[in-house]
C-alpha cells in the first residue's frame, strides 16, 4: 500500500495483517510514481494494481490469476462495477456490452460496444474479451512481463496515459489485454478530482506515447489536439525498449486487434467550423447535456473538432453530421450516406438532398438548415484544409 502523509492511524488499521507493507513517499509523486514506487517494493510473482477507491468483490483475485497462469503475457482487468460516490451502493456489470477504446484528442480512454467477431470468437461465457485498451485504474500483471515491458514510463508525471501506452505495448509487444468476465472489483466513480497534478502532465505523458509507440499515426493524435505541444522530454530510451523488444507496428495494432477504431483518413477539412458572423464554433454539446450547437470557439479541439473528407461528410469520431428524415432537423447519428455536404466557394455549408445552407442562429445557441441566401453571414463558415506537410497514414 502506497500513502503519503497518513500516520499512525493506518498503521494502526493495518496492524492486524503482517502481509501489508506500507511503503511512504517523502513528497507528492502522482500515480504512475507512486504505483512504481509500489513495485519497487513488491516481490511476488504477479503484481495487481489497485486505486484507492475501490472494493474488491468474493473471489475478484482468481480469476485473474487464471488468466495469467494461462498466458504468462496476459495482462488482465476485472469487469468495474460502479459505486455512487453518493451513496456507495453498486451497480453490478453483470452483461457486459463494452470494453475499452480510445480518442486521438489526449489519447483519452472511452468505452465502446463490443464487436459482435469479439463475441463470436468467444465459445464460452466465461473467456475474457479482448479489450484493445485498458481504463488502467485495476489490473493484475505478471512481474517479470510488466519488467520486460519496461514497467510504466518513469518520466511520465502525475496520471494520465499510463494505461494507453501498457495498452498498446501488451499487444504490439506479444501480449494480450484481457477483460476478465469473471472477475469483479466496484469502483468509486467520482463526480469531481480532488486532487490537480502538474500543469500539462496529461498532454505530456500522452506525446511521449504518441512518439514512441504510434509511428505516423501520432499525426491523427497532434491534429486532434490542434497541435498543442508541451516539452514532453527525450524518449530514446522508450524507443530503444520498443526496438529490442522487436514489437509491431502501429498499423498492425490496429489491423489485427483494433479494426472498428475509426481512422480520419481521405480528410479535406479539419478542426473548428466557425461562424463568419460571430466567434462562435459548431459545438456537438456536452456528455450532460448533447446536441447540436453553437458554442465560443475554444480551440481545444473536443467537442468542437470536425473532419470533412472527399466523400462529403461530416463527422467526429463514429458519429456522422445528418438531417433527420423528412425534416431540416440536424444531429449526431451513425448515418453514413455519402455526398450529403458540400463547402462552396462562397463558405456556405450546404446540404446537397435539399440544397439547403447550414445557418448559425441570430439570436440564440441553434443551428439548423435554412434556405441559401449569399451573402448571409450567418450562412458562412471558415474552415482549415488538413495540413499537408505532415505524413499521416494512407
């Protein structure tokens, strides 16, 4: 157990089990430190790491074990059942439709529906799924792989990342990242931070991946994040790591374990679209409360980063920009139809079935379609072409 600045009360609480060592910091270190710190510390054959505000659940150690006793290179994560920060009660995840994704903004961990090829490989309710990625916060890994794989990245600061850059290396590396169904340990999820790290640790750890493990894929990554760069510091070492373990590539990651993560490519246009009548951005809403809108432009990407590619669609991510059937009504679907947006010499977006213009609303946050008037500033956007002397992916 790793904690900084609790006394004699936790040594009290934990005097009845001599197995728990309690291992102090001097300072505050942040989780990837202090997790290492931990390790350090440990000897058994199989490190498990935990947060803090969690509860393991009858026999949530066994099946993990399994797992790895089975594949010496596993890296194994139990189903997370939720607990009300408010009430602690617990929402079991008993069927589980998710695992892990990622986003190309910060490198951000997500969940995502599981693919139906992942439920059709599995002959067994009981054999894990095949998680491309990790939320990071729980899992168990045999030490002498977590040693072969580097461990975590020690220049990485406070949190953020560490489970995306364990991720991609399990897999590029010769292992597997597993999410074990049978396995179940609650988690605190918490309605605010109570703690900040480091200015930029987040945008940091993340380059530092970037570099090291996504080849020029880390282009999508440095565009989604509108080209913000921080000094994330000299990554030779993690490439030397990568380069003796012999591990694949990026394109094979994504070929071979994660063929559903939609790649931007065939992009004409990116970033903001921003009104040409007010410094206001096409904004798809927040996770409270979602939906098109009209928002001040930030240039943090997020909820305001837009792709347009040569098929005449708009999109972020898997969700399309589209007109509801037989209305001008406009959302965030999974509709795919080609050649329905076009940006016209005079920056007018016009959505080609009705031929009708995209328009910012005068008074308010809407945006909907209106009949094209030229001129109408409220009817015009500005948008940036893909820069062309970086080399993303084809």
């Amino acid at each position: 157990m790793i904690k900084a600045f609790l006394g004699a009360p936790l040594d009290k609480y934990f005097s009845p089990f001599p197995k728990v060592k309690i291992v102090r910091s001097q300072k505050k270190m942040g989780l990837i430190k202090a997790r290492l710190l931990g390790f350090e510390a440990s000897t058994a054959p199989v490190a498990v790491f935990l947060d803090a505000h969690i509860e393991c659940f009858p026999d949530w150690a066994d099946s993990l074990l399994l797992q790895i006793k089975l594949n010496p290179k596993a890296v194994v994560f139990p189903l997370i059942d939720s607990i009300n920060d408010k009430t602690f009660g617990v929402g079991c995840n008993n069927n589980p439709i998710h695992y892990g994704t990622f986003h190309f903004k910060n490198l951000f961990f997500d969940w995502i529906e599981i693919p139906k090829r992942e439920f059709d490989r599995r002959k067994d309710i009981t054999i894990p799924f095949r998680s491309p990625v990790m939320p990071g916060g729980l899992f168990a890994i045999s030490r002498k792989f977590f040693i072969e794989l580097g461990t975590y990245d020690p220049e990485m600061d406070f949190w953020g990342g560490e489970n995306i850059e364990l991720s991609f290396k399990t897999w590029m590396c010769g292992g597997a990242l597993l999410m074990d169904v049978c396995s179940h340990v609650g988690h605190v999820f918490r309605s605010s931070v109570p703690t900040k790290g480091a200015p930029n640790a987040v945008i940091k750890n993340s380059m530092r991946v970037a570099e090291v493990w996504m080849d020029n894929y880390k282009n999508y990554f440095y565009e989604a994040t509108n080209y913000q760069t921080v000094d994330y510091g000299n990554v030779t070492d993690r490439k030397i790591l990568r380069d003796g373990l012999k591990c694949h590539s990026f394109e094979w990651f994504l070929r071979n374990v994660f063929p559903e993560l939609v790649i931007p490519h065939g992009i004409d246009y990116v970033g903001e679209i921003r009104s040409a009548a007010a410094p206001k951005c096409l904004d798809s809403g927040s996770s409270t409360e979602p939906g098109l809108i009209m928002y001040g432009c930030h240039g943090q990407g997020n909820n305001q980063l837009w792709y347009f590619n040569n098929n005449h669609q708009i999109f972020r991510e898997n969700i399309f920009l589209c007109v509801k059937n037989g209305s001008t009504v406009l959302e965030l679907n999974k509709c795919s139809s080609q050649g329905n947006w076009r940006y016209q010499e005079d920056k007018s977006l016009v959505y080609l079935p009705t031929n009708e213009c995209l328009t910012a609303g005068v008074t308010d946050s809407k945006v909907s379609l209106t009949p094209c008037h030229p001129g109408n500033k409220w009817q015009q956007w500005h948008v940036q072409r893909r820069r062309s002397d970086l080399n993303f992916p084809k």
